[in-house]
C-alpha cells in the first residue's frame, strides 16, 4: 500500500500490503516532481506493465487564509500526483478528518499529534513531520482496503 500526503512538504510511504512493515518512504520537499514520479512508477511495477499495490492519498483543498499563491502551488503539486496515479497505481481519495479518526489521532492541525501515532505503530522507524501523515494514510488504505 503506498500512502501518501500531497502537501508539497508531505511524502509518500510504501507499506508491505501483509503486515504493514515499513519498505520505503520519501520527502517530498527533497524531491524534483521527475523524481517524485519515478518512485511511484518503480513501487507501482509499472515499469513492466504490473501493478503491485494500490495508493491512498490525503484528499485536499485550499485553506482559508491561505494565499492564492501558496493554493494555486498546492493545488499543482496534488494534481500532478493524481496525474502521476493514474493509469498506473489504482487509487483512492480520504479526507483528513476521515483517516484521523480511524487512526486515532485527530491532529486538528498538529503534526506532532500524527507524529506520534506513527512512531507507535512503527517504534523502529525515524519519523519526520513530512512523512508520518502519509504512512497512516497507507495503514488506513491497507486496513480499509476493499
């Protein structure tokens, strides 16, 4: 299960489709969008034609207060991502509110609060505030998935 928090400071983490363990995970902010679309394409298989696992991805919108700016620039980053998704890895969208509270950790607005809860599903893991929200993410998809 690959999750994954679009924010452009956000990440993506692979996670093993059977016991939830830990195989991959990137920073976005560290990332050109080649680079970014070449990690998904080689945890999708789809390099051969194979799709290995199915995505989740934080379903987002612009904030209030948040500039036109910054929102036309989050909006571009989320839809590349949808863009890069499609055709290869199948996908579904959950909102915040949604995977957070399956997860036990309603942030509202609290990285630390999600932080916290991925360093207790995964003790064995270095968790960064760009990269927790998109491993619940992936163990919400991997729990819920159909």
């Amino acid at each position: 299960m690959i999750g994954i928090d679009p924010g452009q400071s956000g990440g993506a983490v692979l996670l093993d489709d059977i016991d939830a363990s830990v195989i991959d995970k990137v920073a976005f902010s560290k990332m050109t969008e080649q680079d970014i679309a070449d990690v998904l394409c080689e945890w999708s298989g789809a390099d051969d034609g194979r799709i290995f696992h199915h995505a989740t991805i934080e379903s987002v919108h612009s904030m209030p207060k948040q500039g036109v700016a910054s929102s036309f620039k989050f909006g571009r980053h989320f839809g590349f991502l949808i863009g890069v998704l499609t055709g290869r890895i199948p996908y579904r969208m959950v909102t915040p509110q949604t995977w957070q509270k399956a997860m036990g950790c309603l942030s509202h607005g609290d990285k630390n609060v999600t932080k916290a809860a991925a360093q207790r599903l995964w003790p064995n893991e270095k968790w960064t505030h760009a990269i927790a929200d998109a491993a619940l993410i992936g163990e919400f998809g991997r729990r819920t998935q159909p």
